[in-house]
C-alpha cells in the first residue's frame, strides 16, 4: 500500500535543475 | 493492459527526512508510481519505495520534454490552509485563511502565486482551491 506522502513541502528544486536553460 | 511506470532519472543526491520518503543518488533510475500535485512523487527502484521530491528527477526517455502546464495569468483562486513563512527572497509569507490567486502550477508542488499583486513561490501543499471544505 501507498503511504501518505509527507505533510510537508519538499524542497525546493536542487541547484543542479535551476542551472537547465528555459 | 499492464501498467506502465514511467522512469526517471536523480539529477542530484537527496537525503531523506522522513521515514516515508526514499533517498537518491545523482543518476539512479526509479519507476514513478504516483505524481503527487504536492510535488512529492512516489517512487520505486529495486527493493526500496517512498516518496521522492519531483524537482530532483527528470524524464529518462525525454530530459529536455517540459511537462509543466502553462502558465495561467488570470489567475486560479485558492486559499491558504496553513501558514507559511518564506525562507527565500522569491517566496511569498502568508497566514492561514488568505485568499491568493494561483498563476503557475509548477509539477515540483511550489506553485507561482499572486496575493495583492505581488507574486512569488509557495508549497501547493499549503494551498485548497477555493470555495471547499477542509
């Protein structure tokens, strides 16, 4: 079965995404 | 038929913080077995399963495929169902109750928000489409 997912936001994206051309 | 997961590739080690949620290292391949609009997404790989953020995984048979939804400028009304104090500059803080406008659904569950025309980034986690029940 699935748990619940965390009650809390995840982090924001890693330096690694933000660094990817829009 | 038989169900398809979708594979995705760790762009970046994450430790988790939870019992629930599973860590990555940068390059292991997981099947996604939930997309969560929180931006958690369930996943698995090998024997191990939890709940991994979005933001730290990218599309193994299309990297450069954007799967964000556009943008939507008039704006989506929803209400804060929890406070949220920024911890970035581009975060918006907020107490429980206000009412925003959501103006970009991003799949890492931190939405674009206008609140008195001022925008930024809050958790979607925090945030209910207005006009329902808790």
């Amino acid at each position: 079965t699935i748990k619940q997912p965390p009650s809390n936001p995840p982090p924001r994206p890693p330096v690694e995404a933000r660094k990817k051309p829009s | 038929g038989p169900i398809i997961l979708q594979t995705y590739r760790a762009i970046a080690d994450y430790a988790k913080s939870s019992s629930t949620e599973m860590a990555l290292a940068t390059g292991d391949v997981v099947d996604v077995v939930e997309k969560g609009e929180s931006g958690w997404w369930f996943c698995q790989m090998k024997t191990k399963r939890g709940w991994v953020p979005a933001s730290y995984l990218e599309p193994l048979d299309s990297p450069d495929e954007a799967e964000d939804p556009e943008p939507n400028y008039a704006g989506e009304p929803y209400v804060t169902i929890k406070a949220y104090t920024a911890l970035l500059e581009d975060e918006l803080t907020l107490q429980e109750g206000e009412n925003i406008e959501v103006i970009h659904k991003l799949l890492d569950g931190w939405w674009v928000i206008r609140k008195d025309d001022v925008t930024g980034y809050f958790p979607s986690i925090y945030l209910q489409k207005a006009g329902q029940d808790i």
